[in-house]
C-alpha cells in the first residue's frame, strides 16, 4: 500500500469517527434549545394566566414587568443562539462529511486532496444585528480561518455545505421566531392586564 493510499485509509477513518460525534453533539444542542425555548414559553406564558401579573411594585410596575420580561428574553436569546449556531456548525459538519464520503466512493482522494488547507472566512458582518432576530445563512461557519489541522478534501467539502446549507437554519429560525412571539405575548400582557 502507498503513501497515498494510507493517508486515504486514515482520513476515511477519521471521518467515519467524527460522523457520530456530530451526530451526538447536533441532538445534544438541539435538545438544550428545546429545553431553554420550553422553559423560557413556560414562564411567559403563565404570565399572561396569573392574576397578579404585573405584580405591585408601585407606580411603576408595568415598566419594571417590561423590563423583566426583556431581560429574560435576552437571556434566553443568547442561550439559544449558543446552542442553535452550535446545532447548525454540527449539521454543516455532518453532511459535508457524509457527501465527502460518498463522493470517494466513486473517486478516492488524491495526495493533494490530503494535504493541508487553511479556510477563509466567509462570515458575513452585515447580518450579525438581523441574526437576532431572523438566524442568517451567514452567521454559522463550518470551518473556522483558525483551524490548519484539516486536509484540504474536508474544508473544501464542508465549504461546499456552508454554500449549500442544511434545513437546520429552518428549525433555528422557527424557535427564535416563536421566541420573539411570545416575548410579545407577554408584552401584550403586561400592558393590556
């Protein structure tokens, strides 16, 4: 067996290691979103049903409830922004090493395949202030320009997938949406009691 071919049989391998810790680590992070949103929903929502909603706290309590109920919000947003960003790194990982793997099926890597690549950055700072409120495309790199540690066959795989996306932007989207929904819910609260 040639150099080449042992690179190959490695990088196959580490492949096939890393697919299930994406895996693992993708349903952990959506897990701890879905854990975060349910509690933050729950909490706001028995808002709106309790009856001493804003509480007392003089004059001032409408303001005071509002600013109580932003205050969790944001930081249950910055929470879930974690874990989602997180969930979605995972889910670009995942399919760009799935791909990678099939596409050597029918054509194994060559040398230069395997040799090391450094990424750039292809973040977009326009959508940062838009990202939390509507998670953007942009906003979750695959590979990171610190990283030098890769062969060139998997950061141009998971470059692929970063232009390609998953449906995992859908899911962020739809928990971060519903979040802000029902931040106005119990704003509406607060201000309609």
């Amino acid at each position: 067996m040639n150099d080449v071919a042992k690179k190959a049989e490695r990088a196959e391998s580490l492949l096939e290691e890393l697919l299930p810790y994406y895996r693992s680590y993708h349903n952990h992070k959506e897990s701890m979103a879905y854990a975060g949103i349910t509690l933050y929903a729950g909490a706001a929502l028995a808002s709106l049903f309790s009856a001493k909603w804003p509480p007392a706290w003089g004059g001032q309590s409408k303001c005071l409830a509002t600013v109580a109920v932003l205050a969790l919000w944001l930081v249950v947003l910055v929470f879930l922004r974690f874990q989602l960003h997180r969930r979605r790194w995972a889910a670009l990982r995942s399919a760009g090493a799935e791909r990678l793997l099939a596409d050597w099926i029918q054509v194994p890597p060559s040398e230069e395949d395997l040799a090391y690549r450094q990424a750039e950055s292809k973040r977009d700072p326009k959508g940062w202030f838009l990202d939390w409120f509507i998670p953007q495309e942009g906003s979750v790199l695959a590979v990171g320009v610190e990283h030098q540690v890769y062969p060139k066959c998997f950061v141009d795989a998971w470059l692929r997938q970063e232009e390609r996306g998953t449906d995992a932007i859908l899911h962020e989207r739809l928990i971060v949406v519903s979040g802000w929904l029902i931040t106005i819910l119990a704003l509406a609260g607060v201000w309609l009691k």
